[in-house]
C-alpha cells in the first residue's frame, strides 16, 4: 500500500528540517578571529593567522610590522577553538611564539627579552590597547 499524500508532505518536511538543522549546526561551528598586534621590538616581526586541521595548519593571514608599527591581522572566519597567532623575527635565537586566539579581536604587544635584537620575542595580551 503507498502511503498517503499527507504522510508524503511530512515525510519531505522533515526531511528538509533536518537538513535545515545540520547545515544551521556545521555554520554555527565557526567564529571570527582577529589580532591587533604592536611591535615593541627594536627590530621586524612577521604575524600570522592560521586554522589547526587534523592534517596540519593553514595560512589565512599575515603581516610584517616594522619597529613600533601596529596592525591588524584579520579578520578571519575559523572553526571554533582551531584559530591560533604565530609571531617570528629574523634572526630568532629560539622557536616562534604561539598564542592560541580566543574568538573576537584580541590586542597583543610583541616584546623581546634583553637589550640586543637577538633576544627571544614574548607576546602579551592587552586588555585596553591605546
């Protein structure tokens, strides 16, 4: 017996629910990530935003800061708690320093330890930037 023309309609309404609310979910996954970011170093320094995969991590945006410069990195679209800021410098007696980007526009300055431009770079977070 076939079912009835009602039973159909319910049957292609909830179908189109549910692909409603799957689609609605995957794009609520995703935020918006951003860093305001000043060199306080005596020297460059290279910003950069990126996505953690499974398989490795993406470049969505970068920039180059001068000695004093300020810039924004960003924004970018990113799934949820996946987003992250690398900072480097030429030369870098040590590795880049990570900084794992909570959702919004974050301010940071970059710092370097010790008087001499070979000096390790430190980021810290601002709550007012000016």
């Amino acid at each position: 017996m076939a079912p009835s023309g009602f039973v159909r309609r319910i049957s292609r309404v909830s179908c189109v629910g549910t692909a409603a609310a799957i689609l609605a979910g995957l794009g609520g996954c995703r935020a918006d990530y951003g860093a305001d970011i000043r060199n306080m170093t005596p020297q460059p320094v290279f910003a950069q935003l990126y996505e953690r995969h499974d398989d490795g991590v993406s470049l969505l945006a970068s920039e180059r800061l001068g000695p004093g410069d300020r810039a924004l990195v960003g924004p970018v679209r990113v799934r949820k708690g996946r987003a992250g800021l690398v900072i480097d410098t030429k030369p870098n007696p040590e590795s880049p320093v990570y900084f794992d980007l909570p959702p919004g526009i974050g301010a940071f300055n970059v710092h370097q330890r010790g008087e001499a431009t070979g000096g390790p770079l430190m980021i810290e977070e601002v709550t007012n930037p000016r």
